[in-house]
C-alpha cells in the first residue's frame, strides 16, 4: 500500500487525543499499532481513503469536497462525551503493544537507549512526547519513510527551523514545529534536560491547530505568507493594503524542446528506470538555460528592454527529473531567481518498503508535482549570500486524460507481465496561494488545473498573478482559457508549455493589444525570454478600478448629453462584475 498522510489537523487531534489517553495510564506506548480509533472516526477516515483512491476521474471534483467533508465533519463532530476543546475525542483507547505487533520503528527506541536505568526513572512523560512527535510525523507520511531519515547522523538533529524541506512538505503552523522541536529536538535529547510535561504538551498541541469555523476551506486552501524578515507561515489571508509592490515583476518563460525518453522512463511498467540516459538530453537543455539566467543575474539584467535581473523563471510540466530539485535549490540560493518547474512523475513510498515481490502486486500510486523554489524575501543587500531557499511541492489536484492514459497503460504491463494491482494518479486536496513581499499574491496551476471550477472563485479578488506550466497540446483552447482566466480573477497569467507544440504565453487585464504581453505559437520551438508582470498598477486597479470604470461611464453619458470632453481610456479594463480586491 503506497504512504498516503492524513491532512494536518485531523492527524494533531489524533496525537493530542492519543496522548490524553496514554496520560490516564502511565508507560502504554504511542505507536501506531497500539491506538484504536472510536469507530465512528474510524469509518469516517476509511470513507474519506475509499474516496480518494476509488472515484472515477469524471468526478474528481465531487471526490474532493466529499473528501474535504468528511474530514470537516470529523473535526467538527458533537458528541455527549466531549474533551476539553469541546469536539469528540478520536481515539478510543491506547493498548500495550501485544507480541503478535510488528516491532516499531528503531526511531521510538532512542530515549531508552540514551538514558541509564537510573534516569529512566521519572523519564516516562520524556518518552510519550517523543513517541507523539513520532507518531505525528508518521500520520502525515503515512509511512516511516520520513522515520528512516529524520536522525541520518545522530539524534541531535538540525532544529526544525533549518529543515525548510521537512516544513514546506509538511506545512504545520510555527507553534506545531516548535511543540514538534520539544518533542524530538535536542532539548529533549540530553539526559540532563529539564523535560516539559505530558500534560503541558498535550495543551500546547491543542493550542497550536484547535480548527476554525472554516475548517474545510483549511483543508482546501494552503495560504502561505512570506515575511519582510525572511520567514513565512501558514495562514494569514487577511490583505496587505501596506505591501510595497514592485513596479513590475521579471518572469523568464523557459520553453524548453528536449523530453525526458519516456520510452525508457516507463518500458516495463514495473520499475521506474530514472537514471541518467533517460534524462540526458533534457538535462542538457536545462543546465544551459540556467546558465543564461545565472548569467543574467550575474550582471543584474534579463533579456527584456529595460534591465534588471529576472525574479522568477518558469519551467514546463513533465519535464524535470525530480531529484534535480536540489540542484534547483543550490540555484536559487546563488542567484536569488526563484524557480517553478514541473516535475516528471514519480511514485509515492509504500509503507511496507518495496521488493520486486511486492513491486508485482498491489495499488502503485503516481503524482504529477511542480517544484516552487523561492529566495529569502529580503532585499538583495539585506539577505544572506547563499540565501535561503525556500521549497515547496504543488502536487496536481486533477487527473489530466494523458495521466489516466499513462497510468492505464502501465496497469496493463503489470498485468501482462504477471503482476496482480493497478496503476493510479493519487491528485491533491489542495490549492495553494503565496503572498510574497513587493510581488504581491499568487497562485499556481499545474496544465489542466485551469479547467477547474472550484477554485476561481475563492481566488477571484485574492492574487496578483496566476502561474501555470503546462505539456498541452490544443493551444488554441489554452490560449482562449488563460485569457478567460486572467479576466475573471483580474490578475497577470504566464503560462509556459512544452516546446513540442509551443503556446507559451503572458496576459494582463489591460485593454485592447496591451492585454498580451508575450505569444508564441509552432512547434519545436526552444525559447527563453523574459516578460514584465506589472503589479503596483494592477494592485491600484484592482482597488479602486470598479469605481473608476463607473465614474469614466458616468462621464460617457455627461459627454452624450453636454457634449462635455472624454477623459482617455483607462489603460485597464474595467474589473468583471462583482470583483471586490479581498486579499
């Protein structure tokens, strides 16, 4: 069975509770095979799993909310027996582990290894903390995979403050982390440390994520803020009227023209080969692309009249091998040009790690992914040099028909090689939206995410800019779609394609011919080429354009009726009906 966690919250309410529970009687271990689940909130996640794997791909969109729902509903559940925070607990009992359990993880065992007989004495809220930090991790892995390399050297890890890969994987509020640094930190680690309680923690982990009244959009929406001091969080979609906004924001459009040999990528349907053949030629592409932009950054210029380095480059879908992500990383951290680039597909971890007996049968989940790579948010001169890298994993929300092909096809290989199971795409219940000091807020779209018709309207009035790569093949669809798009939400769309078949392109809500800011059609084209997003007047617009339009209206008829002179036509279009700038 691939690793598949559960959303943040619901996996905090289990630990919190599961700790309340083990705290009524000392020395029960929290692992994950000594909890049992209340049964309704058993059926509840069984249906919330059930859904997500088995929904046909006509009703994904259904399959999300229903999924979302159902995780709300066990958030929110009232019930005559209530805990302190008011909810029902999710956990009916924590058992002592019986001989018939799988071990647990080495990882549980380290406290006891650590300390003598004589300081395990008194040490027991010391163990079920570290346990529960543990068991969190697991619950949103849904594997021990992130077990194997959370002590690779020893147990006094790097504070979770630097992991920034473990954090934008993840995606906890800072109170989390700092509760999970408690847990499993160093603090806790030295045998001579003062250790924190199991019944503080247990409050400190129910202050940290108690769940909202819009407790479904939580699960739906990832809102992450960027900080003028470097540092961001999650949450926080209240507007930034002081933000100061740059004049234009600098996105490099990077088309590229070589594929990975997907041939090789994905011959036998069983293992997928990615080794350095199969991404030879596209490597190469990529490595003298960055090399331009690094350049270009180097001397402070792009290639757009006018100067000045790019702030973002763009890189299209199904393209970049994923363990190049580091490499990405190193990247930014030099040139302090952020990164979006889609990634070839890769398979989840399975929680049983995998054999080639166990490789031949069973479900096998794929997950189409961008990488956003951002820079430390501080002007050039304040930051660091390198400067931090900021990485975050977009996993795509739908199946595009070329996905439910591949896994399809793959399925059918397994089989007519002997192997019993399927192929799926495992998609997100997530969409994300940035806010990232002097760019303003923005969101991005993984190819035909575009098509979906949940989300606009909660980011109509909330982003500046809609960022999209794409391996898409009917450009005249896209073309008209990125349009419909760059007007409802009243933002700047760059989408960068594959250069197979072209259609790489830029919008802004201006009127007439302004409106498109770059356009390439053909196939077989390799281009990269920098593009202006303006941002202070389109913020500007964004406030205050509805009333404006009404009053140039307003002047239209004083011209039809006095003959007074028209004031110019504003250089952008009105807002659409109902636009209100919330964010």
């Amino acid at each position: 069975m691939p690793s598949i966690g559960l959303p943040a919250s619901v996996a905090i309410k289990i630990v919190s509770d599961a700790m309340e529970q083990a705290n009524k009687v000392k020395e029960k271990p929290l692992f994950q095979e000594s909890i049992i689940l209340e049964d309704q909130a058993f059926q509840r996640i069984l249906e919330a799993r059930s859904s997500l794997l088995s929904t046909p791909p006509h009703a994904q969109g259904i399959r999300q909310e229903q999924v979302a729902r159902e995780f709300a509903k066990l958030l929110k559940s009232r019930d005559s027996e209530k805990n302190d925070n008011g909810s029902q607990s999710l956990v009916k009992a924590v058992l002592y582990l019986h001989p018939n359990h799988r071990a647990p993880h080495p990882a549980y065992l380290l406290p006891i290894l650590f300390t003598s007989e004589d300081q395990d004495k008194g040490q027991t809220d010391l163990h079920v903390m570290w346990q529960a930090g543990l068991l969190l991790l697991w619950l949103l892995t849904g594997g021990e995979h992130r077990l194997d390399e959370l002590y690779t050297i020893a147990p006094w890890h790097p504070p979770f403050s630097q992991r920034q890969q473990l954090r934008s994987e993840f995606l906890l509020p800072e109170s989390v982390w700092k509760w999970l640094e408690f847990c499993l930190g160093s603090y806790v680690s030295l045998p001579d440390s003062e250790p924190l309680s199991a019944e503080t923690s247990i409050q400190l982990l129910k202050a940290a994520d108690k769940p909202s009244e819009d407790v479904h959009d939580e699960i739906r929406i990832k809102d992450i803020r960027f900080n003028v001091d470097g540092s961001w969080e999650l949450g926080g979609s209240k507007p930034q009227e002081d933000m100061d906004y740059l004049h234009e924001l600098k996105v490099r459009l990077v088309q590229l023209t070589e594929t990975p040999d997907f041939k090789r990528l994905y011959q036998n349907g069983l293992t997928l080969i990615e080794d350095g053949p199969t991404f030879d030629k596209v490597s190469r592409e990529l490595a003298e692309r960055l090399r331009e932009i690094r350049l270009a950054a180097q001397k402070g210029e792009s290639n757009l009249s006018g100067g000045g380095a790019d702030d973002i480059a763009l890189f299209p879908e199904f393209t970049i091998p994923y363990w190049s992500k580091r490499g990405l990383q190193n990247f930014v951290r030099e040139t302090g040009v952020a990164i979006l680039a889609g990634l070839t597909p890769r398979e989840l971890p399975r929680v049983v790690p995998a054999v080639r007996s166990i490789h031949r049968k069973g479900l096998r989940l794929l997950v189409n992914e961008a990488t956003l790579i951002l820079p430390d948010p501080r002007s050039p001169s304040k930051r660091p040099w390198p400067t931090t890298a900021f990485s975050f994993c977009i996993r795509k929300p739908y199946s595009s028909i070329i996905e439910l092909g591949l896994a399809e096809e793959l399925t059918r290989r397994m089989k007519r090689s002997g192997g019993v199971g399927e192929w799926r795409f495992l998609t997100s219940l997530s969409w994300y939206r940035f806010t990232y000091p002097s760019w303003g807020s923005f969101s991005v779209a993984i190819c035909s995410d575009i098509v979906d018709t949940f989300i606009w309207d909660w980011l109509r009035g909330r982003i500046q800019h809609l960022f999209i790569v794409a391996f898409n093949r009917d450009i005249e669809l896209f073309d008209q779609m990125t349009w419909t798009r760059a007007y409802e939400l009243f933002a700047n769309v760059a989408m960068v394609n594959h250069g197979t078949t072209g259609g790489t392109l830029a919008w802004t809500p201006k009127s007439e011919h302004s409106k498109e800011l770059f356009r390439v059609h053909g196939s077989n084209k390799g281009i990269s080429v920098t593009v202006a997003l303006p941002i202070s007047s389109l913020a500007d617009q964004q406030k205050a354009g509805l009333k404006n339009s009404v009053a140039n209206a307003q002047g239209e008829w004083q011209k039809v009726i006095d003959n007074v002179l028209q004031k110019p036509p504003e250089k952008f279009k009105t807002p659409p009906p109902g636009y209100e700038r919330k964010g």
